[in-house]
C-alpha cells in the first residue's frame, strides 16, 4: 500500500547533473525523514543524503558540496539534485522513507550511471 517510486536516473557524462526524483505515497509525508541511499555494482548499498521532516540535511562526505535534498511536502515529493557527477557516483540510487521509529522503506531503484 505504501509506496516510494524513484525517477530521474539515466546516462551522464562526469561533470553532468541529474536530479532525482521519489514519489511517496504515504499519508503522513510531512512527518517523514527521507533519505537517498545508492549501490554500486558489486558493493554494498551506501548513505548519500537525508532531510529530516523538519528540513535538516545531512550528506556522505563524498557528495557534499555537489549534491542537494530538498523536499516539497505539498507534493510529497523527495529530490537529489546531483552536481558535477562523477564516474564514481555510478549505481542504483535508492528513495528511503524514515519514520521516527528509525524504521525505513524503501524504493525499487533509479539507475544512475556516469561515464565518459
């Protein structure tokens, strides 16, 4: 019944920009945390980003300063701007819906592939 669906992904070359996107249908996105996880080929899936229902934001070290989150509530929409991409920001990026219990669900995935 709940659902995060993700968009967005495709083929850049590095230095390109994507913006993601992740649809959530649950009732009560406001008070959500949403984060974006990805998983590289071969490697283990890995944080990127969250924003708290609140607006806070936190980054990996290896997307700061080059990608953003943002939200619009009104849409339940959860995005990750992506800036000056590189070969290594390559996988499947993943919409997560957090709930205050630290509970997360899930989306199927938005291939991201950055190469030249």
């Amino acid at each position: 019944q709940v659902q995060l669906v993700e968009s967005g992904g495709g083929l850049v070359q590095p230095g390109e920009s994507l913006r993601l996107s992740c649809a959530d249908s649950g009732s009560s996105f406001i008070f959500y945390g949403m984060g974006w996880y990805r998983q590289a080929p071969g490697k283990q899936r890995e944080f990127v980003a969250f924003i708290s229902s609140g607006g806070s934001t936190n980054y990996a070290d290896s997307v700061k300063g080059r990608f953003a989150i943002s939200r619009d509530n009104a849409k339940k929409m959860v995005y990750l701007q992506m800036n000056s991409l590189k070969p290594e920001d390559t996988g499947v990026y993943y919409c997560t819906r957090q709930l205050a219990t630290g509970q997360r669900y899930w989306g199927q995935g938005t291939q991201v592939t950055v190469s030249s």
